[in-house]
C-alpha cells in the first residue's frame, strides 16, 4: 500500500483499482441515428405476415441483438440510445434501413476534442472497463501529435502477455524526486549521504483540474486521489485540502500567504505567474519537503530546466495548453518538447536528479505511456476530468486562463466513483501496452523511444534524398 510519505505494508502487494457502475447523470446525445423508411417497412411486414401465414415469432424478429427495434412500435421508433453501429440491420435491410452518426454527437467536443474522444471518456468513467471496438479501427493510419506515434505491440510470446488477467504482476508505481548518484558506508546513520526526498504514486498519473472548475469537483478529485494513492494538485486554499496527505498546493505570489504548506507531501511553484526567487524561499523555509516548478515548454524550456535544477527544484512541471500543443512560436505538439528537455537532462547526467511532469493534452490512456516514453515519469490530467464529470463545452478549450469548458454541479460520492473508474480503465490499458512489450515495471518505458516508432520520423527515412515536385 503505497502513503504520502513511503511504501508501507506488504512490498510487493498487487495493486487492484475497484470500478463500480456511475452511468451518466445528465444526457448524453445518441452517437447513432437509426431510421426505418416507414412505408418499405409495412409493406415488408405485411409481405411476410402473409408469407409465413401470421406466425409471430417470425414476423416479428428483430435483427438487432442490442434491443434497438425492442420496443412496443419496433422498427418505427427505434431505440437509438441502444444502436452500437453494427450495422446489421442495414446489412440485411439495405432498402429500409439507415444508420448515420447523431447530429448532436457531431457537435460535441472542439478542435482537439472529437466525438469519439469525449464518448470514450465517458464510456471508461460510467463502466471502468476498457472500450472494445468490434468492427475494427476506421480511423486514419496517422495523425498530429500523440496519434503520430505508435507503440511497440510485438506479436511474439512474453512472460507478461497474459495482460491484465496474468501471473506476472506488472509495477505501474512512480517515484516522485530525486535518486542519489551513489551510496556511502562511511556512515552507518545514511548511507546515501544525504536525507532522499521521494515519494511514491500508484499510478504514473496527477490530477489537476482546471481552474475554474467547481468546488464540488475539487472534493470528488479528493476523494478518488486518496482512494486511488495519487496525487492532485491546486491552488484552492480549501481547509480540507490541508490534512490530505495527496494534496500538492500550487503556490504563487498571490496566495503564498493564504496556503498552509506544512503538511503538504510536495509544493509546486507556478512560474507562469511567479519568479524563480519564491524557489529558493520555499527551499529555506521547508528543506524537506520536494520542490516542483511549473514550467512553460517553449524555445527555453531546455536551458531552463537545467537552471531550475540549480536551483533546487525536485520536480519540473512541463505544461502545454489544454490541446497539447507548446508555447514556441511554431506551436509544436508536447511530444517535442518533452524529448528534448528529457535528451537534455540525460546530456548533462542529472536526469535521475529530477523527475519530469508533462501536462496538456492528455485525454486517452495510450497517451500516458507515450508521454512516458517521450520522457516523461508522470503525467497531469486536467480537461480529461471534467469530460469525465459530464462538464459542458462552452468553446475551444485550449487556453489554460480561459478554459471554455463549464463544470456541472455534481454529488462528490458520483464523481469520485467516476474518475476511479476512469483509472481502472486507464490503469487496465497500461497494463496492456505494457504487457505486450514485455515488461514489468512502468518506470523501464521512460525515455525509451525504442519502444516506439513516430510518423514523422518513418516519413523523413523514406522520402530522404527524393527532391520535393515544384
């Protein structure tokens, strides 16, 4: 069992999420109109009504296994919350039936969030479980950002492929701080010469709400954070906050005074809005307590991020906007930024020194082991939860001061339940990728972009020497 301040209790206990059902509490659009040209369909079931000399049991079976043409009036009030897109019934109806994607369904979501992206999160927070696409993947071969990078899932046998349902136990835990270079005997008090500031998370994974979420939000995130054994971050100066030991304050000029700190696991410094000074005064005032910085990625975030080492900093906090892309003047995706600030640290030997934290833009579980392979030991989710709190889009999403998504009210006990099911599903499909790779421990992935193959850089191997057409 893993706490605030070590690992205590049995070491090598299987870690287990509890999902439970949350279905939605408000509505959400159908993703499938289903429509019946009414007068082929009567004139189909007057033809076997005739046919079959008024056996009911034939004439009226549907064709749907999922209930959709179940009701009192069959085929010409369908069921349309039921339809999964099978396609069935168009199969063997071509000439009566119709099945096409919802006209609310498509407006759902921005630039960023697709239909199908804000329908899986609910899927995976309502039921816990991992979705399964029966008609196979449709969508494009590549895309930008993280669906421009495909992850190893090699076809031959390993000890851990039994996945989720295997004997290998498979580590998702993530430590959090900095790893001594060596260990000294000279002292039988430390060994490693010095106190180690670590902690340890259940799950590579943070929770961050947006900042103008609700406040019954901010307590289900609570909730669910103490349950699950990670962490949540946020600048609220809730007295709740204060005696949890999952809590990470995120402090600033502004609020410094407003916090009380002295509980907190871990403080994160927001260099958004502050200087590098309030590092070294948090460092004076709690020297053993864990440092983070919250950082832009941009053209510096490299130079900076070894400076910010210099200073003391424990933790680096690498933030995108809400769609995942930086703060440069070309906009790159995280993905990018994250590499080179990552392939930097690793130059200037110090990348056990420092844990990295990458934020934006995470809103489906294969994100998180990408992020991880791309340098990353933790991910923060922020839009994701309230997608998965039935938040309504109001707008673009992508500015972190102006987050044009609106929270709903919510009962705390309901959301919590929904964002642990959410990470029994995410944590299911970690498990998955990493059992396919073969391995055993989430904190082997880091960096490792040999697990991985981008598009972009296939594309640069193929076409290189080819003289683009003018």
């Amino acid at each position: 069992m893993v706490s605030g301040t070590g690992v205590e209790g049995p070491a090598y206990e299987r870690f287990h999420i509890e999902a439970k059902s949350a279905d939605h509490v408000y509505n959400v659009p159908n993703k499938f109109d289903v429509h019946a040209k009414r007068l082929r369909l009567a004139a189909m079931l007057i033809h076997e009504t005739i046919r079959y000399r008024f056996n009911r049991d034939i004439v009226l079976s549907r064709p749907c296994i999922y209930g959709v043409f179940s009701g009192r009036l069959g085929g010409f009030k369908p069921i349309k919350q039921r339809c999964v897109g099978c396609m069935r019934c168009v199969q063997e109806y071509p000439h009566i039936m119709q099945v096409n994607y919802g006209k609310k369904y498509r407006e759902l979501g921005d630039l960023h969030w697709t239909p199908e992206s804000v329908f899986t999160i609910l899927y995976e927070s309502s039921t816990g479980k991992i979705p399964v696409k029966g008609m196979g993947y449709k969508g494009s071969f590549s895309g930008e950002g993280w669906d421009g990078i495909w992850t190893d899932m090699s076809e031959i046998v390993r000890p851990t492929r039994d996945g989720v349902f295997g004997r290998e136990y498979i580590s998702t835990s993530a430590d959090i701080g900095s790893k001594p270079f060596f260990l000294d005997f000279s002292s039988s008090d430390d060994v490693t010469g010095k106190k180690i500031r670590l902690l340890q998370s259940s799950l590579p994974i943070m929770l961050q709400p947006p900042e103008s979420s609700k406040l019954d939000i901010g307590i289900a995130v609570k909730q669910s954070a103490s349950k699950l054994g990670i962490y949540h971050m946020s600048r609220s100066p809730l007295n709740a906050y204060e005696e949890d030991p999952w809590y990470v304050p995120i402090v600033d000029k502004a609020n410094l005074g407003k916090l009380n700190l002295d509980r907190a696991p871990m403080i994160e410094v927001d260099l958004f809005t502050s200087n590098r000074g309030l590092i070294g005064e948090l460092r004076q005032r709690y020297p053993s307590k864990l440092i983070s910085v919250r950082l832009k990625i941009d053209e510096a975030a490299e130079d900076e991020a070894c400076r910010l080492f210099n200073d003391g900093a424990d933790v680096i906090h690498l933030c995108a906007d809400y769609h995942g892309f930086d703060y440069s003047k070309t906009h790159s995706h995280i993905s990018h930024g994250l590499r080179r600030v990552h392939t930097r640290l690793v130059n200037e030997g110090i990348r056990d020194r420092i844990t990295l934290i990458a934020s934006g833009g995470i809103t489906r579980a294969e994100h998180v082991p990408k992020a991880i392979i791309c340098g990353a030991d933790l991910v923060g989710l922020d839009t994701t939860l309230l997608i998965a709190l039935q938040s309504e889009f109001k707008g673009e999403t992508r500015d972190r001061t102006d987050c044009r998504l609106a929270s709903r009210k919510i009962e705390v006990a309901w959301g919590a339940q929904r964002l642990i099911n959410l990470m029994a599903s995410w944590h299911d499909q970690l498990i998955e990728i990493l059992s396919a790779m073969g391995m055993r421990d989430v904190r082997r992935l880091r960096g490792d972009v040999g697990r991985s193959m981008t598009d972009e850089e296939l594309r640069e191997q193929a076409f290189e020497g080819i003289d683009k057409l003018s």
